[in-house]
C-alpha cells in the first residue's frame, strides 16, 4: 500500500508542477478543505513615479472551508481578523477593543475569499492565467462586481500551492502578500474558529 501511494505521488507531483496557475489554483481549491501557515506582507505606493514599501507587517493565517478564517499579525502590532462563517471579528490587542461585523455574503469578492471562501470563485471574479515571473505562475482575478474595492488580485503558485498575493485597489495601492510554510488539510480542534471575547475587552457592533 505504501509503495502503492508513493508511485501514485511521483505520477501526479510532476502534472502538478507543470500546471498553469489556473489549473493549480482549481485543484488547489477543490482539494483543500483548510490550511495554515505564514505570511508577510508589503504595502507598495508610488512616489514621485517611483515604487515605494510604505508599511510591512507579518504574521500567521489558518482557514476551513467555506468562510471560516484566522488572520493573525504579530508585526507591527498584534492584530487578528477571525470569523467563524457567521461573523467577522476584528480584536486591536494594544487597545484591547473588538469589532464585530455581520457577513452577509461580503467575502464573495474580497481578497479573503480567494484562499478561504468556497468553491464558487469564478461566480465572482474573472480568471486568466497571467504568465511565469521567477519560477512561479501566477493567475489574475478580477473582481466582476464594479463596485469593488479591488481591481486587480494576482495570485502566484507553485508546486500546487499559492504562494503570493498581488492586490491592487481602486486608489491605485498594491499590497504584495507572500506565503510560506502552508500545510494543506491540517488537523484543526472543532473550536478552532470559535471567536472568543478577551477579558475586559471594549465591544463595537457594526
């Protein structure tokens, strides 16, 4: 049997590598279930013609299908977005305040949506892949509402999984967002997407 797998994994590993991003996000998609891993993060503007890093930070994300997600910076500041399907929770650990927003289906066209939103992504975005940028294949979606706060989002993957996120909004700023250390499926406690109010904390409702 496990000879059986590992020849099955040298059959399938070199279809994946070769794969436009368009197929590897597909597939990416259609078999992962939840992921966890690292991300930094670079906000770009443009200065007198010139293409600047105005504000970086980092961080730790893990997600489960459909719409359940951590969002965790560590840098700068301590920062978590959360939601557990339902809800959306913003927690300012230095303030020590929560935001709550109901979803109501605002994931559809947001960039949170292309790495933990369902499977129905092109009922929102248009896809094409975008060509090979040093070794990694990149994707670009665009957002098909024209109410959008996003008018491009370039994804990057290799090796079957996303690497990058390129998101470029209505004012002209580009946040580049990398990934590493992702881990397909992992296994995660059933109260993991439980948002849980910290001690003392101030409470807004939106």
């Amino acid at each position: 049997m496990m000879l059986k797998h590992f020849l099955m994994l040298s059959l399938v590993a070199p279809l994946i590598a070769n794969a436009n991003a368009l197929e590897q996000f597909r597939a990416f998609v259609a078999n992962t279930k939840g992921a966890k891993g690292e991300f930094s993060q670079q906000q770009i503007k443009l200065v007198d013609g010139k293409a600047t890093i105005s504000k970086t930070a980092s961080g730790t994300f893990s997600f489960s299908r459909p719409g359940k997600f951590i969002w965790t910076y560590s840098k700068p500041y301590e920062q978590s977005l959360q939601t557990d399907g339902d809800k959306l929770y913003i927690y300012d650990k230095d303030l020590n305040q929560v935001t709550i927003k109901e979803l109501n289906g605002a994931l559809g066209a947001s960039p949170a949506a292309i790495l933990f939103g369902n499977s129905d992504l092109e009922k929102n975005f248009q896809l094409k892949d975008a060509g090979t940028k040093q070794g990694v294949e990149w994707l670009d979606a665009s957002p098909k509402a024209k109410d959008s706060q996003f008018e491009h989002i370039g994804i990057g993957m290799k090796d079957g999984l996303p690497m990058a996120l390129e998101l470029r909004d209505s004012f002209g700023q580009v946040s580049l967002v990398t990934l590493k250390n992702v881990e397909k499926n992992p296994n995660f406690k059933v109260d993991q997407f439980k948002f849980v109010l910290p001690s003392g904390a101030e409470v807004f409702r939106q």
